[in-house]
C-alpha cells in the first residue's frame, strides 16, 4: 500500500504522457464504451504502454500485451489510469 503523500490524482488515458506505463483503473460510460474497449481487448486492470499521441486532438496509440492498439480522444477520455513506477 503507498503512504498516502505518495497519491497522484488519477487522469485519462488522454492526459497520459508519452511512452508512460500505465495501469488502467476504470473505463466510465455505457455499455457501448466497454464493448469497444472489450473489442479491442483493453479491461480494467491491464497494463499499458502510451506509444504515442497524435497531434491536435488525434488518437493515442498504445501497447496492451504486445498488440498496438489507437484510441480516439473521445474514447480515450473515458479511461482513468494511473502512472506506474
């Protein structure tokens, strides 16, 4: 357990920086939201990698298990994550 200092606040996937490794914590929205992330095979609990981030609104590509994977912005949103050491 991390001392409570230690606490970052969480953000979206969108905010992450690049070539962070990230745990996904919630994915917020409909059922249609998480039948496009089940589609893609991204869950709560995965471990991923931004690759990188297009400019001006653009998707984020990313890394779940090896397989790259672009998220639009609007998507990407809907994701809380948090920075792992």
């Amino acid at each position: 357990m991390r001392p409570i200092t230690d606490l970052t606040p969480n953000l979206s996937l969108y905010e992450a920086e690049d070539s962070a490794d990230l745990r996904i914590l919630l994915i917020t929205g409909g059922w249609q939201v998480r039948r496009s992330f089940n589609q893609m095979g991204i869950q709560t609990g995965d471990r991923v990698r931004v690759l990188r981030r297009a400019p001006f609104g653009g998707p984020v590509v990313i890394d779940n298990q090896g397989s790259q994977v672009a998220i639009g912005k609007q998507l990407a949103e809907k994701v809380q994550v948090e920075i792992l050491p």
